[in-house]
C-alpha cells in the first residue's frame, strides 16, 4: 500500500514525556475512509498502556511497543474515501473505538460479533498488524492522539450531525461498554431494576444509558460523597457499599449489576442485591481472583457473567440512542501540552467522573 505522513503525539519509553513525532498510515484503498482527527479522548487504558504497567493481551507482541501513540475514542471528520464506500462521505462526522481489524471471516465476525475475532480483533493501538486492512511502517497500529487516520470502513462508526464531535469519542469506550450488556441482558426493554457498581467515567454513562432505557436505576459506590453525581446521571437510589445498612436495604431487589471496578475487590460482597435468576456483569478489569461460595448461585439461581466492549454494529447502536435521548458523558478538553501532568494524575486517581479528551486541532 501506498503511505503518507502524519503528525502524532507519542511517548518513547514508559519515562519519557509525550513529544510531537511523525509516523506513517496507508493512504486510503478501496474500502478505506481517511478521516482527520478532531479529538480524541483520554482513557485509563492509555495510562496503563503507555506506562507499560498492563498489556491488552490481544496479539503477540508481549509489552508496550515504543513509541507508542495512545487513543482509542477516535473522533474526526471524513477526508478521502476509496472507490468501493458506500457508508460515507467526505465531510461525515465519523469515529472508531478499540477495534481497527479484525479477520473478518471467523464464525464470530460473519455474525457481527468482531469484539470475540476468533483470530483475534487488532487493537487501535500498540497492537501487531496482522489482518492486513491497514499498514504503518512500524508494524503496530497507533492510536488516535494522531491528525489523521485511515480505516476499513467496516471499523468506523457514523456521529449524527447534532452531536458534539467533542463528546462522542467516550461513546466508542465507556458508552459501548456499558451499552452492550444492557442490551444482551434486556435491560434496553426497560421495566428493570439495574445496578451500577463504581461510578466514575464508566459509571455515569451506565447510569444515563440504563435511566434512558426506562429503568429503575441504583447506583452502588463505596464514596457517599458519588451521591450527587449519581443522581445528576439518573440514579433512583444510591448505596453505599461499605455501609452495612445501605446494603441490606437494597437487599435481594436488583435484576442486573453491572459492575465497573476495576480495582481489587470480591464480588460476592454484591450478589445479596441481585433477585432471584439475577446476573452480576463484570467489566472492570481485575487481575486478582474472585472467591465466590456456591450457596447464593443455588437458592438464587444467580448469573456471573462478563463482558468486553461491544460489536462494531452495536457501537453504531449506542451512538445513535445516545444521539437521540442526548446522552453524553461529562468531559474536560484538554491539548496535548497538558497530556504529562494529565497522565501523571490518572495513574494514582482511577474514578474520576470526568471524561478528558485531547482537543488534536488546538496542539497543532
């Protein structure tokens, strides 16, 4: 494939400050759309991942690949699209989230479920290239704190026009997340009653998407001081799970939890809440083993489950309902001169309600 040059903003080993670099992308092919990059938001994910403390896991490359560009809320505006596309435009408000490829020919990808690639789906940053829809001269995908980028237009998500491109990078990353289970667990039919474990950037939009789908919401925090903001996303009730009688007030009267946590913790401290044939999703990503006693799964019936961000099709669902019940998450724009102090706070501070994202036209 023939290449072009971008500008990005990388850092060169897990000590260095982020700099200004330039790298390399295919120019767009038949099926690809070139889109340049308005914002990108900032997810705990990129701390861990340029920090190299935690590897995705996904592909074979076995640490943090240096430089690294971070970014998985991609949110930018249509510039070139090659001879066979037919979903979009130049000019289109477009976006991509933690999927850029995948095989595309796994029993889970000819259904729509590219999140479970069988092959394994190729993660938008610091991820081996091995499907062959894209190209940098690194051999690694590089991620959205980037001015331009280049897709299959199968990994690329329509923005609505009304909606601000500013906002819209969260809904690839911690709309979706919360997205799917609520669907795959019929919570989108409404007349529930849903939990929310952990009321930080993942939290409050599953508050608002699981309020907007017409349930009865109960946001679950170990800080009472989460209860105003709670409410504010549309929580019905507010537990406090560190208070025994906040707990046992809500005792054997949720249907679903979603549980966000992403810091050690045992998740049968949660399953008194669930009703009978209730289910517990978890999300957060904890590296510590869970010890749960058979009892409660028997005279309940109750689910643990889990889940990981959702389809490219499901994506497109959930920007769409978050376009039209205008759902967006709390955000702090930010250019790239501040990213330093800004990684330096998130690696001690995980539950902050606030969504930052990188303003990519302003660092220019």
């Amino acid at each position: 494939m023939s290449m072009y040059e971008t500008t990005a903003w990388a850092k060169k080993s897990a000590t260095s400050n982020f700099e200004k670099i330039t790298i390399q992308r295919n120019l767009p092919g038949d099926n690809d759309v070139r889109f340049d990059l308005q914002y990108c938001g900032i997810c705990h994910t990129d701390v861990h991942t340029v920090n190299n403390d935690v590897h995705i896991g996904l592909d074979d490359l076995g640490g943090t690949q240096y430089p690294v560009v971070p970014g998985h809320e991609l949110a930018g505006i249509v510039a070139a699209v090659g001879k066979n596309v037919t979903k979009f435009k130049v000019g289109d408000k477009v976006g991509a989230g933690a999927i850029c490829d995948s095989c595309m020919t796994c029993d889970s990808c000819q259904k729509g479920d590219e999140h479970f690639c069988e092959n394994d789906f190729t993660f938008t940053y610091d991820a081996a290239i091995k499907h062959g829809h894209l190209v940098t001269e690194s051999g690694y995908t590089y991620g959205g704190y980037t001015a331009s980028h280049t897709l299959h237009e199968s990994y690329l998500i329509k923005i609505p026009d009304a909606y601000p491109l500013e906002k819209a990078g969260p809904v690839f990353c911690a709309g979706i997340t919360m997205y799917s289970p609520l669907v795959q667990w019929k919570a989108n039919k409404g007349g529930m009653k849903v939990g929310i474990i952990g009321i930080g950037g993942l939290g409050q939009f599953g508050l608002k998407l699981a309020k907007a789908m017409g349930n009865e919401v109960y946001a679950i925090s170990t800080s009472p001081d989460k209860a105003t903001a709670a409410r504010d996303a549309g929580a019905d009730r507010f537990i406090v799970s560190t208070d025994a009688n906040s707990m046992k007030s809500a005792d054997n009267s949720i249907d679903l939890i979603l549980n966000t946590v992403p810091a050690p913790h045992q998740l049968s401290h949660y399953l008194p809440l669930l009703k009978k044939n209730g289910t517990l999703v978890q999300l957060g990503l904890v590296l510590t083993d869970h010890h749960v006693q058979q009892i409660p799964l028997l005279f309940k019936r109750i689910n643990i489950t889990g889940s990981l961000i959702g389809s490219i099709q499901e994506t497109q669902d959930c920007m769409d309902f978050c376009g039209t019940h205008n759902i967006m998450a709390d955000t702090k724009v930010i250019k790239a001169e501040e990213l330093d102090d800004l990684f330096a706070v998130l690696a001690n501070k995980n539950d902050t309600v606030i969504r930052h994202v990188l303003d990519i036209a302003a660092s220019m």
